[in-house]
C-alpha cells in the first residue's frame, strides 16, 4: 500500500503523529526505566552485601536499601501507566478522526523501533 499525502485527512494525520510519539516516548520510557531497575537493584545488592560483610556503614543507608527501591518501583510503575494512557490516547484519538480499526490494529502492529 503506497501512503502519500492525500492519503489521510489532516485531522488523521495529527492523530497519527500523536500515536507515534506517544509510542515512542512510552519505548524511551520503558527502556530508561528499565536501566534504573537495573541500576537500583544493583545498588541495593551491593548495599546488602556491605551490611552482611558488617562492614561500618551509616544508619540512613540501612534505611535506604529498604526505602529506596520500594519508591523506585513505585515511581517505575506510575511511570508505565502514564506513558501507556498515553498510548491509549492516540489510539483513540486515531479511532475518532475516522480510522479503521484494522488500519489501528495493523498499526498497533508495526514495530516502534521502525517509526521515523
């Protein structure tokens, strides 16, 4: 299927460019966060494996090793949810300027990572 300017509405296509970015900014997202998971967790190991090797740490570390990755996931999760409404929103605002729902769905398909 060729796909040039006429092929959609303006409105259809803000829509579309709206469900591209917010798919993009949600794969961003997810891959930071992901880097944070990982930074956090292994923060929280190395922190652990100090306190076992009874090695002289301060009071608020031992307070950090259990508070902080509690917040950071807490943080993660919300976070996810945004970026995912997010992505809802354009789906739905594709759905609403006169978009099919296979054109939405074959869309949905399309790996992000492809998006220009």
């Amino acid at each position: 299927m060729r796909i040039d300017k006429s092929s959609f509405t303006k409105q259809q296509w803000e829509a579309i460019a709206l469900y591209v970015d917010a798919r993009k900014r949600r794969r961003r997202f997810l891959l930071q966060a992901g880097a944070a998971a990982v930074f956090g967790c292994g923060s929280a190991l190395i922190t652990r494996s100090l306190m076992q090797a009874e090695a002289d740490l301060p009071g608020a570390l031992h307070w950090a090793q259990t508070a902080l990755p509690i917040v950071l996931l807490i943080v993660l999760c919300l976070g996810a949810l945004v970026f995912q409404r997010a992505v809802a929103s354009g789906r739905k605002a594709m759905l609403t300027a006169g978009l099919t729902m296979q054109f939405v769905a074959d869309f949905e398909k399309y790996p992000t990572s492809k998006f220009p």
